[in-house]
C-alpha cells in the first residue's frame, strides 16, 4: 500500500518521507498475484510519479479515493492519473476504482487488461477509444456488469455505468443482453446512436452502450 497522508508524507511499506523530497516511487511485483493499494487522505499538489511493475501472476492495482482516468495503452499496461498523482503500470491485468469516485477506464487501441471494476457508487465509464477490430461484441451480464470482446481481446467490467464506443471501429458491432430484467432501447443523440438498458417502465437501469 502507498498511503499520501494530509501532513505531506507519503508511507510505503516501512518507509516514511515526505512527498515533495521525492522524485518517484518505483514498486515491483513478484511471480506471484500482486495487489497495489494508493491510498490518499487528501488531494498531494505537489506531482508524483508512481511506476507499478506487476511481473508474473494476475496483479491488481487499486486507485485512490479521487476521481480518476485510467488509460490502458497496450498489454496490462497503462497509466493511473488522480489529480497531481500519475500511476504509470506495467503487467497489471485487474485495474479497481475507489468507492463513490468517477473513474473513467480508457482502452486504447489494442490496449488490454483483463478486468476494470469502477468500485460501489460514483459514475464510471469505460471508453473504446480507437482501434479497428473486425468484431466488437458486448455483453450485458447484469446492471453495470459485462463483457467486452474486441475480436480475441476480452475485458470484463462490473460497476460502470455508461460504456462508450468513442472511436473504436468495427465491421461487426454486437449487443448481448443476458439480464432477463431488461429490455433494449435505441435512439440518436447528437448524431450519435446510444443503445440503453431499461427497466420494465421504460426506465434507465444503470448501463448505456454509445
């Protein structure tokens, strides 16, 4: 865990400094299943530089208690911004917000992790931004749960809200609805074609594909 506390230090592991002494802080995985925790009790104006090595296993990187945009560049690999905090990560497959934060989860290109979970409460967002792919298919596996296939490219969500096709292009795009609860509507918004989970009055019910 690396824990920025509202006196100006920052905690990792043993290790106690303060956070304008620092240029970065540089933390590595094991073969194993790693989880890196950043914790902050308040929002750091000074800019730090944190570089996240997960190596083997299935790692998970755990995002700050501030809203956040988490841009995945290629394989597992990406960077965390949250204010003045840049998370610069590399072999991490499972990428978690905050509770009650707006996270926004960016897929760029071919970038690929293999989960993204916007944490309870908030808005959060997944966007496909860029790529061409011969199919992108989405399937809805409950409110704000799913899972998004950009030909052999799978990423699972849970805790989202809007999922946003903002550039990706496909010669194929799918919808699957498996939440039985539902029922699917299509409309046009500034140019845009938005397709929206409903409830049985027609309502909202927590997910929209754009």
């Amino acid at each position: 865990t690396v824990q920025f506390a509202d006196d100006g230090s920052v905690t990792f592991g043993d290790t106690i400094r303060r956070v304008a002494e620092l240029s970065g802080i540089v933390a590595t995985g094991t073969d194993g299943n790693d989880t890196l925790t950043v914790s902050t009790e308040s929002a750091t104006t000074v800019t730090v530089h944190v570089w996240f090595d997960g190596r083997g296993g299935s790692d998970t990187l755990i995002g700050p208690q501030r809203d956040a945009a988490w841009i995945v560049t290629g394989t597992a690999t990406g960077l965390l911004k949250a204010g003045a905090l840049e998370i610069a990560f590399a072999g991490v497959e499972h990428l978690v917000g905050a509770p009650e934060t707006w996270d926004r989860f960016v897929l760029e290109g071919v970038g690929w992790v293999e989960s993204v979970d916007g944490g309870g409460g908030g808005f959060d967002t997944l966007e496909l931004a860029g790529g061409s792919f011969d199919e992108i298919a989405a399937t809805v596996t409950g409110a704000q749960s799913g899972v998004i296939a950009r030909d052999d490219l799978v990423t699972v969500y849970d805790g989202l809200e809007p999922v946003e096709f903002t550039a990706a292009n496909c010669t194929v795009c799918v919808l699957n609805v498996s939440d039985s609860t539902a029922s699917v509507s299509v409309r046009t918004v500034a140019g845009n074609t938005v397709v929206e989970l409903t409830d049985a009055n027609g309502a909202p019910s927590g997910e929209t594909h754009t």
